[in-house]
C-alpha cells in the first residue's frame, strides 16, 4: 500500500510504500521486497526524476523497524538534501 506521510514528507508527492504484513526491513523476505518495490516502481513512473529510499538497520538511518520505501519526487533545483536524517544535520552543523 502507498500512503503520504502525517508530516506532510520532506518534499511535495512524498510517500511510502510499504507491505500489509510486518516485516523489519527489507531483508526479511525477498519476495515481499519484490513486491513493495513493483509498486514503488509503477509510482516512480510517472515522476521524470525521483529518489527511491529505503534503509536497513540503525547504521544505515533505519528509524522504523518495519520495511516501508520512501518515494521522494525531486526537480532541478529543489535544494532539498538527503539523507533528511539526525545524522544529516549533525553533520551539517558540525561542518
């Protein structure tokens, strides 16, 4: 299933794509990440430029232990940086 994000997302046409079954990452079942990623891809496809996201474990930014892709549409000149982590801004403001 494909839902927005409560936030708002870090940028316009954010969403997640994520199984009706629980799974911590995706690892965790092959087949399932195959078909989360199918749907992520007929997302993308109507977006010319996009990132597809997804994380797993805490060294990797992984937040949410439950698999879920992130579809993030971006244009020219949007400014907006990624990873939109903790890590991320630390970085920033030790820089």
């Amino acid at each position: 299933m494909a839902v927005r994000p409560r936030s708002g997302g870090a940028h316009p046409g954010h969403v997640f794509v994520l199984p009706r079954v629980h799974l911590e990452d995706a690892g965790t079942d092959p087949e399932v990440t195959a078909t989360v990623m199918r749907r992520a891809a007929e997302l993308m496809a109507g977006h010319p430029t996009v990132n597809l996201i997804t994380s797993k474990g805490e060294a990797a930014t992984q937040s949410v232990f439950h698999l879920h892709v992130h579809i993030v549409p971006r244009q020219e000149g949007d400014r907006l940086p990624l990873p939109w982590t903790p890590q991320h801004t630390a970085r920033a403001t030790a820089a």
